[in-house]
C-alpha cells in the first residue's frame, strides 16, 4: 500500500493535468467492478 506522500503526490499531478477537463470515452472491460452499474450507466458508457 502507498504512503500517504506519494499518494498526495500523484493526485497532485493528475490535478494539473485533468482538472476541469471533460471525459469523452471510458472503457470497462469488466462491468461487475463497477459499483451500482445499472443500465443507463451501461448504455451511456458504450456509446
């Protein structure tokens, strides 16, 4: 498990890069790890 450090570290950066940016496509290649997926989740993440 990471330290909180470097944990802190990493979301730092990804804030610099993503922040405020918009997703355009995701790919799940396993829909059962998604918590509470149900069906306009589904839909709305294959198109």
């Amino acid at each position: 498990m990471p330290e909180l450090p470097e944990v802190e570290t990493i979301v730092n950066d990804l804030n610099n890069i993503i922040l405020n940016k918009k997703i355009k496509k995701i790919d799940i290649l396993l829909f059962k790890i998604v918590r509470g997926a149900n069906s306009n989740f589904v839909s709305w993440s294959r198109n």
